[in-house]
C-alpha cells in the first residue's frame, strides 16, 4: 500500500463494487474511458475480485482513500494505469475523484503517492 499520513492508494477490494457502480456508471464520464454502457454489479464485482497483473494486464486500478479528522478512512476516487508498456516505460493515467469530494487536492496527492 502507497500512504502518507491523509492520503493512500490501495487495491480494488469487492466492497468497493458499490461506489464503482457510481462512477462507471455515470455516462457524463464515460467518454473519458470509452464507455457505452453502464456495468452490471456482477461485471464489477468480478473485476473486483479477479487476479489482477500489472505486466499481463497492462493496466491495474488503485483505490483512493482519504484519512478524515477523525482518523477514519473513506475512498474518495480512483487511479488507474492503462497502457502500460515496460519496453518503452509509459503508460496512461486515468483519474476519477468523487463529485463531493473534488477540487480538495485528492487527485494530486494521490499521483504523488
């Protein structure tokens, strides 16, 4: 796991189906990712528990939680890594933050990570 003492970044775990429901299916985002058609929970749930390779998938998805003042954490967004290709190191990164929790830094910190 990527932490600092707010932010961390961890793997996709199936209770995060239901939030992923949210977000994949909300079509005002689907043009960033290609998207025609919402997910089913069964869809998601599958990806969630699947064996998941950076190298032999070329991409992998990392929850985004965020340490309130309280000391509990809460996902606020994904990050993704697509396209990876180890020859030529690049890859492609896709950001999503939840709508009430945008424009509070998460996206930055969380690249930072």
């Amino acid at each position: 796991m990527l932490e600092n003492a707010t932010q961390r970044l961890r793997a996709l775990e199936p209770e995060d189906v239901d939030i992923l429901l949210l977000w994949e299916n909300d079509s005002n985002h689907w043009w960033l990712g290609g998207s025609i058609t919402p997910f089913s929970r069964a869809t998601l749930l599958k990806f969630a528990t699947g064996d998941h390779d950076l190298y032999r998938d070329r991409q992998l998805r990392f929850m985004l939680d965020h340490k309130n003042a309280q000391g509990d954490w809460h996902t606020v967004g994904a990050i993704d890594v697509y396209d990876f290709d180890v020859r030529n190191l690049r890859a492609g990164i896709g950001v999503i933050v939840d709508n009430k929790e945008r424009r509070k830094g998460h996206a930055s910190v969380g690249l930072d990570l």
